[in-house]
C-alpha cells in the first residue's frame, strides 16, 4: 500500500492505482493535503465509519497524528499556503474522535511537565491546545538540546 501527499514516481508498479491501495493526493502540480498524516487519519476515520462510528482512537495516535499535521501545515497558518481544507478537517476530526482521556496517564519522555501544560491547559484528559502542541513540537524541532537527548534510534524513528 502507498499513501503519501507527493508526485507519484510510478515506482512499486504492482500497487495498482485502481486496486485502492495507492493513495497519492497530488493533482496538477500540488499536494492536496499538507500532511501524509492527514491521508492516514482519513482512512482510519474511514475504517471507523464502516465498523463503529461512535468509537474514538487511542490518544497516543491521536495526538501523533494532530501534531504531525501541525507541523506540516505550519498549524494551518494561511500565510505558510500549506494547509488545506482537507487537513483542517482532519484536524477537527482528530481533536473530537479521540480519546484524550487514554493518554492522561502517558507520561511523554520529551517534554516537561510545564510543556505539558500548556498543550494540556485544561488537564491531560482534555482536547490539547493546538497552538501549544505546535508551538512545543516547532520548538524542539530546533532545539539541539532535543536533540543530543534522544537516541540515534529515536532521532531516525
């Protein structure tokens, strides 16, 4: 299967795009979506609607795939050009369909508990602020503190 937001090199040819199992969001010159995570969260919604629509996803992958989005939409900032309508939708999706209470206990190895905080102003069981989640994960992108913390596992992860 290939999902992905970039030209299609037509590599992998046995991954027929009628066969649904090749999702590329690249039409006439540009990516449709800012985020391959925006794809992924999509067909997890997807998958959802056909078994339990009323079911949320685990926090942890929720808020993977939030602060991804974030990230490469510029957290949907219009100036950046990069967000579309699409991820903003996932965006939604994500911070109503998950559980956030599942991650109250989840104690993230990167970030401090002021960070943790902020994204988190109203407590680790509720909807985490979007502004403070990219702000924290923009900041440690560049933070060579970060960086020297983390495994050469980590880092390639």
């Amino acid at each position: 299967e290939i999902v992905d937001h970039h030209k299609d090199e037509s590599h992998h040819e046995q991954v027929a795009a009628d066969s649904g199992k090749r999702i590329i969001a690249f039409e006439n010159g540009h990516a449709t979506v800012a985020s391959t995570c925006t794809l992924v969260a999509e067909r997890l919604f997807q998958s959802m609607a056909e078994s339990d629509s009323s079911r949320k996803i685990d926090g942890a992958l929720g808020l993977s795939l939030l602060g991804v989005i974030l990230l490469d939409s510029i957290n949907m900032n219009p100036a950046a050009k990069k967000g579309t309508p699409r991820d903003e939708e996932a965006i939604q999706q994500l911070l109503k369909r998950t559980d956030w209470s599942s991650c109250a206990d989840t104690v993230p190895s990167l970030m401090d508990d002021a960070t943790l905080e902020k994204i988190f102003p109203n407590g680790r069981c509720n909807i985490p602020d979007r502004k403070a989640l990219f702000d924290a994960l923009i900041g440690a992108k560049s933070d060579p503190k970060f960086w020297l913390e983390m495994s050469a596992m980590n880092c390639l992860r």
